[in-house]
C-alpha cells in the first residue's frame, strides 16, 4: 500500500482519489479552500442556487465508469441525470431561430431544413459523419492513453476529412473550424451554430483546428444531460464515494512545495496552522494549474516528462451572470439558449484580438434549468448567463449589462422581472481555481501544432503526476473523469500503462 498526497480537490483530482483508493492506497487530498469541486461550485442566495461552472454534462459514461469502478452503487444510485431536449434553442441576429432535438440526427436535419431553408440540414448531417471521423481517429489517442512521447504526430496529423474546395483556382481543404464553416457549410448561421461550440470553450474558429468538429459531434452523438440539484450534486456524489473509500480530506491545507528525495516527489510541505508540516508520500497527483505546478516543485523542469508539450496559449474565461427573477419559468422553455452575436468578427477580435474586451453584443449562453430546487418556490426562476471573455478582464458594471441585454431575446420581460443579479468574473475563477487570470483550460483536440494538447500525466519528477483540466487530455467535465482514470493507472500500473481496453 503507497501513501499518496493529492493537491486539490478538483474533480479529476477527487476522481484519480477514489480509483487509487480502490486499488488498495492510502488516499490524502490536500485542498486550500474549504470545499471540493474545483470549479464545479455553487451560490446560493435567498431561497436561490446557480451553478457556478458548467451547467450541463456531455458523455456521462466517464463518470458512470467511475462509479462502477470504485464500488458497486452506479451513478444513477447517487444523482438523477436527465437528458435535455431540446438540446439547444438557438437566436440568431437576422431574427431565425432554431431549436435541436437531443441526440437525433433526423430531428436535427429536418430543424434546419425548417428554420434555414431545404439542404442545410443534409449539409450539417453530411459534416457531421466527417466529424464522427475525426472522432474515430482520435478518441483514443486523445481521451484515453497517456499522451503519447511522439506527441508532435497528433500536433501534425489533421484528423478532421475536409472536402475538396475550389478557391482561387485552387483545390484546398478547410484547415480550420471556420474554414469548415464557411466552405463546408455554406450558410452564416450554420457556421455561428459550429462555431459556438468553439466559444464556450474560449478557442478562436479563426485558428482552432478542424478537428474541433468534435466538440459538436460529442454533443449529438452523447447527448446533453442535466444534473437534477445542479452539476454541484456531481461533485457532491464524487466527494462522497471518495470518502466511502477512505479517501481523507484535509481542507484549508495550503500546499507551498513538493518536497523531493533522492530525485523523486516524496510528500508535500504545507503552510497557515501547519506551516513547516511535511506530509510525506510516496507518489504525489497535483490537480493544479501549470503556473501552480512549477512553483510548487521548483520550477517548469517538473513539466519536463516525455510527453510535455508546447504550453497553450492565449486560453480565455467566462464571465457569469446569475439572475434571480420573480415569475415561474414558462412551460416549455428551452433549458439551454445560445444568443449569437450579430458581428462574428467584430466580436472574435475583441476577444482574440490586440485589444481584448468583451464585445458590444456577444454570444450569450442562457441556462434555465427550471429545477424546482432551483428557486425559493415555483413562482420564481434562477437563471444564469454567461458569456467567453479574455482571461484577466477587468469586468466592469457596464459588460454585465451587456449580458443582460443580450438574454432579453431569450427572456422576453428578463429586466421587469429581476430581482436581484450577481456577476462572476475571471478574478473570482482565479481565486476559487488558482489559474492566472481565470483562464478555463479547453479540451485537448489535435493539429494545430500541439496549441490545444496538454502536458501529460506523467512529469519530469519521478513519483509527480499532474491530473484536471491543465493535464492531458484536457478541460472539461468528462475530461477531467478521464485524466482521474490515466493517473491512476500511472500510478498503479507504472509508465507502460497504456489507458483501458
């Protein structure tokens, strides 16, 4: 039986936990503030909750198989999960609006032969089949092994199987989600709709690979699924079937530096009450960000393992609006509506560009979960906005206006019916997460030469492994479930673990 020491209690770091524990390990989790979660968090006020990161989940199977694999209650003995249908209701600025059915791609097609016209919907199911390609191609290599040493193969490799497009005088294949767009789908509200995908993750389509098809198809193929109680009951659920695995926790334990010995991690040094503390370990998981990670073992060296690689850059945050409105939600809202921004570029150089901001109309993401656990009784409502913006922005009152703005489409009477509203920025992701400027790590895709893959699991310090959304595979709530399964592995089966069959 190994002790392990895990730094923080993200859900990737409270998933490798409960696996490491299963397998017959001494589990303790070192957390600085004084809950679990990570960015998966919740405010409550007056009778209210809002979920203060993701609201919905894509592939619950990750946590399915965490459950199973660490005992015999499943997960659906410790949370409801419900499917949402429509998936998403869409507005976009010319006045057509759209809602998808869930997991159906003939529903989809016949939408939008509807909404935009006869053959988009052929175009986006045509795309579609490309993008379950490159899902195919890289679902393996990119969810579920350890990074590979070859890296620069899956940088290089474009998976995505662009079609033949003339352009001036030339044959040429989108290499790009908005070359995908705009060649393969042919139609402005087609491309926002791809697009949009992109942006809840903070990447540019201008520069965000084709391969980010994926993140669309994950949705159609998987399905969109709500927590009833809100996503916070997932990590509740998580927290608890760690603890019933003898996981300890010790909240409010500032961990200051790894400690090493002959050449490898060997515990953890803490700080406040037990400053000068050294919990000694023999592997230690670090679910931190980079910055984080090297300052905690001396510096990127740690980062230094076989399969590092190039550090993203230019990662984004969200900024978050939640709402609290006096009326019911009306029967038959969509749980989920994306709110496009009437100017694609003008909006994708203000975040993307030299002079960052949040746009003057920007894509709006509305959440209305009308879960009665939600409000204080069923003649209320909590909603929530949020919007991407650049890590570090300096919020001001008049950006959260804007998303008030802009969710009156989606919420006809929103400002007659609001009775209070709180605003959660980049600083207050970077207080409760410790990542710079609030920025949310997006999921590891391929191409792009290695911008949007992560560090991997294993580090240039024997016995350190790094787990979460700043390790491979990436950010995301199922990505986190599976960079908890590739740590554990490492650690139980050593560095030939090659991911599950």
């Amino acid at each position: 039986m190994a002790r392990i020491a895990v730094i923080g209690a993200g859900m990737g770091a409270m998933a490798a936990a409960a696996r490491l524990a299963v397998a017959g390990h001494r589990v303790v989790v070192y957390e600085r503030t004084r809950t679990y979660g990570g960015a998966v968090r919740r405010f409550e006020r007056d009778g209210f909750f809002f979920d203060l990161g993701p609201g919905l989940l894509t592939l619950p199977a990750v946590w399915r198989d965490l459950f199973v694999k660490t005992g015999r209650e499943p997960l659906e003995s410790c949370v409801e999960l419900v499917q949402v249908d429509p998936s998403s209701r869409h507005l976009f600025a010319d006045g057509t609006e759209i809602a998808l059915p869930n997991a159906s791609r003939a529903g989809v097609v016949s939408a939008l032969d509807e909404a935009f016209g006869a053959g988009a919907g052929a175009r986006w199911g045509d795309f579609l089949v490309r993008a379950r390609e490159a899902w195919d191609r890289t679902r393996r290599p990119l969810l579920e092994e350890p990074l590979w040493p070859n890296w620069q193969v899956l940088a290089e490799r474009e998976p995505y199987p662009s079609v033949p497009h003339k352009r001036l005088l030339r044959t040429r294949r989108a290499t790009t989600l908005a070359e995908v767009g705009a060649w393969e789908l042919r139609d402005a509200r087609l491309s926002a709709l791809l697009e949009s995908h992109a942006l809840a993750y903070g990447l540019d389509p201008r520069t965000a690979p084709a391969s980010a098809a994926v993140l669309p198809y994950m949705e159609h193929a998987f399905g969109t699924w709500y927590v009833r109680g809100g996503l916070r009951e997932l990590a509740r659920a998580v927290y608890e079937r760690c603890l019933a695995r003898k996981v300890e926790f010790v909240f409010g334990a500032d961990v200051v530096r790894i400690v090493e010995k002959d050449g490898r991690a060997a515990g953890v040094e803490l700080a406040g009450s037990a400053a000068g503390t050294v919990a000694e370990a023999d592997f230690v998981v670090a679910g931190v960000a980079p910055g984080v990670l090297d300052a905690l073992a001396s510096g990127p060296a740690a980062r230094g393992g076989a399969g590092t690689v190039p550090p993203q850059r230019g990662a984004a945050s969200r900024l978050t609006v939640l709402a609290a409105l006096r009326g019911g939600r009306p029967e038959g809202a969509a749980h989920r509506t994306v709110v496009h921004a009437p100017d694609r570029d003008a909006e994708l150089s203000r975040l993307f560009g030299e002079h960052p901001g949040l746009a003057a109309t920007p894509t709006v993401t509305v959440l209305r979960p009308g879960d009665p656990a939600s409000a204080p009784d069923a003649d209320h409502e909590a909603v929530t906005l949020t919007a991407t913006v650049p890590s570090g922005l300096d919020v001001s009152g008049q950006d959260v206006e804007r998303l008030l703005d802009v969710a009156e489409r989606a919420v006809p009477g929103l400002r007659d019916r609001l009775l209070w509203h709180e605003a959660r920025t980049p600083a207050d992701i970077a207080e409760a997460t410790g990542a710079a400027g609030g920025a949310v790590p997006a999921p590891a895709l391929a191409a792009a030469e290695g911008r949007l893959l992560h560090p991997s699991n294993g580090t240039g310090l024997p016995g350190l492994f790094a787990v979460g959304g700043w390790a491979h595979p990436g950010g995301g709530l199922p990505h986190a479930g599976m960079s908890g399964a590739l740590v554990a592995g490492l650690v139980v089966e050593g560095p030939d673990f090659r991911g599950s069959q």
